[in-house]
C-alpha cells in the first residue's frame, strides 16, 4: 500500500511539472516559426536502414544530436497536442508519424538565431512537414494546408509574433513533368495565401531550393524556386549539401549546416 501511494505521489508530481514547464513555455514564448514542408523538413538526418533478425528492413534513427541541435531552455515546440514543451530532436516526431523521423533543420536554426540575438526572447517552432507530398496536397482548403494553418493560430493563443516560416519541399513534384512545370505557379499561390489566412501580408518566408529529388525534373522545379520573386522570401540553395546513402535525405551535418543558411537568410529578409 506504502508503494502504491509512493507511485501515485510521483505519478503527481511529474504531472504537475510537465504542466507547470508547459504553462511557462507558453507564457514565455516571445518569437514563432513556422517549419512546413516535406521529409527534409520534417527531418531525416541520421535515420538509416537496419535489418532486423526476421530479414526485414526498418529505418531507425542512430539518436546522434550535434552540439548545433541540443535542446534549449529558450526555445519550446507546438506538440501534436497543441502545447508548448521542450524542443528536441526530431522536432518532428509526433507531427510527420507515418515516417522515422530524425534530425532537421529546426533546431540548428533557432540555436543559431540565439546566439546571433539574445533579446529574441522564447523561440516557439511549429512543426507542420510532412514526407513525401506534393504542392498540390498543401493547396489551401487541403488538409495539409488546413492543418499548418489551424497548429499555427493555436500558436499564438498564449502570445508571440509569428516572425517567419521556413518552406523546404518539391522533390515529390520532380517525378512528373506537368507538376515540375507547374511548380513555380503553385508555390506562389501557396504563399500568397498563407499570408492571406494568417493575415501577415509582409511574413518573412525562406525556402529551400533542391539539393536532391527523385525524379527526372528537379532542375524545372529548382527553377522555379530560384525564379520566384515575392517580398521577404529569400531563397537558400541547398546543393552540395551531403546527402545519405539513399541519395535523397541530407545527413546530420548537412541539416546542420542547412539550419544555418536559414538563419543567415532570414536575418536578411
């Protein structure tokens, strides 16, 4: 009996600090950024195959986080359950859950913002990328769309400014010539109306233009994304980053070294 009060007195306790952590979190969070997109987004960093005694092959995260991407007590994630907890890797892990989920870009980013300016106050990052889809699943009034926007709002109910988004995605749209071609049209719209629906007509947006792809057409679709001018969007070039052995997912340094340019690029916006 002794034991199970024991238990149920812990049980309590890590409840109320997990909430109490929580409710800080959401009364410090001060700077808000979007992080939407696909599977380099969301983060594949360090995830590899592994053969499991049955023969089969599971992909599984090697849990290496870099000094860059250490968690931080000034920078908190939206969960999948729309509160704001401690921000480790992968950022992802509960938002992009039908994928193994491993380092990105996200936490390399807000360190680095950190150090570059300690008046920032709480970074709040919201993940929203899912792997593997193509624009035309985050057109607006798609569920995608409808849900970066609905993680986004609820962001703000505690306070804070949405300050940027950061868009890292196309490689699904290189399979097929039409959707490359019509690529550049597509983003444009997709922004215009993030803007629209958030109601920040001048939100800083930087992307990532293409390192990788599956398909035949990656050079229309970093075309586009090079191509498209629009009022604080910058875009980052992502070739020559490393990528892993399935020749589309950068590597843990390459997403490193990525949240890195978009720090860069969104200090300049």
């Amino acid at each position: 009996m002794h034991s199970l009060l024991l238990l149920m007195f812990l049980v309590h306790t890590v409840w109320v600090t997990t909430a109490n952590v929580t409710n800080d979190c959401a009364s410090n969070v001060k700077t808000i950024f979007i992080l939407s997109g696909q599977s380099n987004m969301s983060g594949r960093g360090g995830v590899f195959n592994q053969t499991n005694p049955t023969g089969m092959v599971n992909l599984t995260w090697d849990g290496d986080v870099p000094p860059e991407c250490q968690p931080n007590p000034s920078i908190v994630r939206l969960s999948a359950e729309l509160k704001w907890v401690e921000a480790k890797e992968p950022l992802h892990k509960d938002i992009d859950v039908n994928k193994t989920c491993g380092v990105g870009p996200g936490m390399s980013f807000a360190n680095t913002l950190l150090k570059r300016d300690q008046n920032i106050g709480v970074i709040g990052l919201v993940p929203c990328a899912i792997g593997g889809t193509n624009i035309t699943q985050w057109a607006r009034g798609g569920c995608l769309y409808n849900e970066m926007i609905r993680r986004t709002k609820a962001a703000l109910q505690s306070g804070g400014t949405i300050r940027g988004m950061l868009w890292y995605q196309g490689e699904s749209d290189t399979m097929d010539l039409e959707d490359a071609t019509l690529y550049k049209g597509r983003l444009k719209k997709f922004f215009k109306h993030v803007r629209e629906d958030l109601q920040l007509p001048t939100l800083p947006i930087v992307q990532v233009a293409l390192a990788t792809a599956p398909g035949p057409y990656m050079e229309v679709v970093r075309k586009g994304q090079l191509g498209l001018k629009l009022p604080n969007l910058r875009c980052v070039d992502a070739t020559g980053l490393p990528v892993g052995p399935d020749f589309l997912h950068l590597t843990t340094p390459a997403q490193v070294q990525l949240g890195l340019m978009l720090a860069d690029a969104f200090v300049h916006t």
